[in-house]
C-alpha cells in the first residue's frame, strides 16, 4: 500500500470519529430534554445541565410547591416518569431562602422528615432529623441553602417507569422565618 493511500485512510478516519463525536455532543443533551419531557406529576421540573471542561454535566431539580418555614407543613407529591442519569441517585432536600446559620441558633428544632414509597409499596426511604444536624449546601448567588443527608439517607434510584409517593414533612422552629421548598435533586455524567 502506498504512503498517500495510508495517509487518506488515515485521515478518514481521523474525521469519521470527529464527526461521530460532534454528533453524540449534539445529540446528548436532547435526549436528556426527551427523558425530562416524559415527567409526570407533581412540580415542576428543570433543567440544571451544564457544559464543563470535562463534559456535558447533567442535573435536573424537581421543585415542589413553596411553603412558610414558621409554620408546620405536611404534604404527599407524586413522581412519574423521574429520568435516570446513570448511577446517580435522586435526593429529596429542602431548599430555604435564609441563611442556614439561623437554624442552629436558639437551639434550631425544625425537623424534615421524608417518606418515599413506590408504586409496588416498596418504602425507598425514611428519614428524619432536625436541620441543624444536616449539611447545608450554599451557592454564592442566593442567600439561602439546601439542606440534605451526607450519607445518602434521603437518596433513591429513580426508574423511569416507576411512580413514586414522596411524603414530606416539616415541623417548624416559628424563630425561622422564611420560605422553604422541597426538591428532588440529581445530577451526574
């Protein structure tokens, strides 16, 4: 074989897995936004991909209804249809709109507490803890937080195909003035 034909095949090559790479790149994130389209149920759900230099980053929140946080509040949410990223679980968290500080002060006795039940009985998770045990997540654009268990207590694996019941609860410290909202959080490659 000539050196001007190993060259060309080469090159062909080369530009084959170019091209096979820029159309799995494009593709990617539409089939994340089909796979958001198929939810069903209570909440809303969003979109939180992001490009980073080391790929495309896939998160999607589901956020539920917004409720005063010095005052009880208990709820039932259903989830269908809630998209798979892989190996990465799905995480109910409570979001806050104030400093998280506040929670621990006074000796800070609100509780959240999370059932999640699948459509075939099967309990996932049953969780319960005051807020001033949990970690906190802050982002430097709010200046509230999201509260969740490090050590995966409130996590599930979500199947697409599955409806999940999600009982929230939470009982207040009326010294916590502000609004909360319960979130079902994943994100992962």
């Amino acid at each position: 074989m000539s050196h001007g034909i190993v060259i060309g095949i080469a090159g062909l090559l080369v530009a084959m897995v170019i091209g096979a790479s820029g159309l799995a790149l494009w593709l990617w994130p539409r089939s994340h936004q089909k796979a958001l389209r198929a939810y069903s149920g209570d909440g809303t759900i969003k979109d939180l991909s992001v490009w980073t230099p080391f790929g495309y980053a896939r998160r999607y929140v589901v956020e539920f209804d917004r409720f005063p946080l010095d005052r009880n509040f208990q709820k039932t949410y259903t989830a269908k249809g809630l998209p798979r990223i892989m190996w990465s679980p799905a995480r109910v968290d409570l979001r806050v709109s104030v400093d998280p500080e506040k929670f621990k002060a006074g000796g800070g006795h609100a509780i959240m507490a999370v059932t999640v039940v699948d459509n075939q009985g099967t309990e996932l998770v049953r969780f319960q803890s005051e807020l001033s045990k949990l970690r906190a997540q802050q982002w430097s654009d709010t200046a509230g937080a999201q509260f969740y268990e490090e050590n995966r207590a409130t996590c599930f694996s979500p199947d697409p195909w599955r409806e999940y019941a999600i009982n929230i609860r939470y009982i207040c410290d009326p010294n916590v003035v502000g609004i909360g909202q319960f979130v079902i959080d994943t994100s992962g490659p």
